[in-house]
C-alpha cells in the first residue's frame, strides 16, 4: 500500500468553507491565497447533494492546477506547491 498523504492533511486546520453556492470567485481567491501560504488546506464543503461536492472538488482541482489528497464528509484536503518556493514536496503516488 503507498502512502496517501491524507495523514498529513489530518492535522491542517481547514482554511476555506464553501456553502450550498459552492465554489463562488470569492471563495476561490480564498482558496488560492489559501494554497500559496500553506501548500495543503483543507476545504469544507457544505453541499447535500454528494454528487454535487464531488463535482464541485474535480472542477476546483482541475482549475487552479491542485491535487485532491483525500475527502471524508464534505473535508476535502487539496495540495499546490507554491508557485515560487515550494516548501512541501508530497511522494509521487506509486
């Protein structure tokens, strides 16, 4: 079994919290100052429908270039190095 990662992402505060308007402009620049100061944040994701938080994780990732680590609930963990100085560097899944 590889590592996950989602160990580490246990202990991170999460840092962002979406409603059922999901993934609003205002919530990403959240999330995207978010990923540049800490590399990996976790997101709540207050949606109901499962199906729609779902979706709404593969968009955020696909779009600003992130990774999803792990989910449980409506807690998704997402990681980006940052874009000048990357200080977490995750193990390749393999």
């Amino acid at each position: 079994m590889g590592w996950s990662g989602a160990g580490i992402g246990f202990f991170r505060v999460s840092v962002v919290s979406a409603g059922d308007k999901g993934i609003t402009p205002a919530v990403l620049a959240e999330i995207e100052n978010a990923l540049e100061h800490h590399e990996l944040i976790k997101i709540s994701i207050r949606m109901s429908d499962r199906n729609a938080r779902d979706a709404a994780i593969a968009e955020l990732t696909g779009s600003i270039g992130a990774v999803l680590v792990s989910r449980v609930g409506n807690i998704a963990a997402i990681y980006r190095p940052r874009k000048k100085t990357p200080g977490l560097i995750l193990p390749k899944a393999g």
